[in-house]
C-alpha cells in the first residue's frame, strides 16, 4: 500500500507549528467538540498526561488562537478560523489516514532540533 503524500501545505504547517504529538493531539480534541467547552481535566483525561502537561498545552494552543478561555470558566474552546481551521480540518483527515507519516514528520523535527542542540556541545578540532 502506498502513501499519498502529505500536501505542502500542511507539511510546512506540521514543521513550523506542530511541536509535539502531544500538541496535535491535544488541538484535536478541542476541534472534535466544536462548540463545546473542554477543561484541562478533561483534556489530561483524554491524553492520558498530568494536568500540569495539559495546561501547558492549553496555554501553548492558546497562544496559536487554535482555542479560547472560557470566561468565568477554567475551560477553553476551539477557537480557530479561516485559513487556519480549513488547515487543522485537513491536518485531522490526513492524521486519521495516515498516523504514522504525520508522527514521523513531528519526529523529524524534534529529532533535527536535538541533534543541533547536540552539535552545539561538540568539540571543534582547531586547524
């Protein structure tokens, strides 16, 4: 069976905004309930992460204007519009067909930004 590629857009998008599986995850679960508000209990739950590790995700979604707090409220709603949600509408169709390209993709670029941070540290033969 052979994989259709991932569009260029989205790759682009999974490598410059998509930092973990995690963070996809977690934006999938808020685009699944729409309408409805998800706390960061729920969404722990949902992940199988502390809480702490949900927040963190919250916050981080929060910043990209992928979700909204909830005034009044400790939760959030997705939030995202435009160019934007058509992007995430495909990056979940395209997740749901094909996992592993997608987490291999997310790999890739965590691996690539270990291996700089790695490189930084080595030493430099003088000539």
């Amino acid at each position: 069976m052979t994989r259709e590629p991932i569009p260029e857009n989205l790759y682009r998008l999974i490598l410059t905004s998509i930092p973990s599986v995690s963070y996809l995850e977690a934006l999938l679960v808020f685009r699944a309930a729409r309408e409805r508000p998800v706390t960061v209990r729920e969404l722990a739950s949902r992940l199988y992460i502390p809480e702490k590790a949900a927040f963190e995700l919250v916050l981080q979604l929060r910043d990209a204007g992928i979700v909204r707090a909830v005034e009044g409220s400790d939760a959030h709603l997705y939030a995202a519009e435009g160019e934007l949600a058509s992007l995430l509408d495909l990056l979940s169709a395209v997740y749901a067909r094909d996992l592993i390209s997608v987490t291999e993709l997310i790999h890739s670029r965590t691996g690539r930004k270990a291996q700089q941070f790695a490189d930084a540290f080595k030493w430099k033969k003088d000539t």
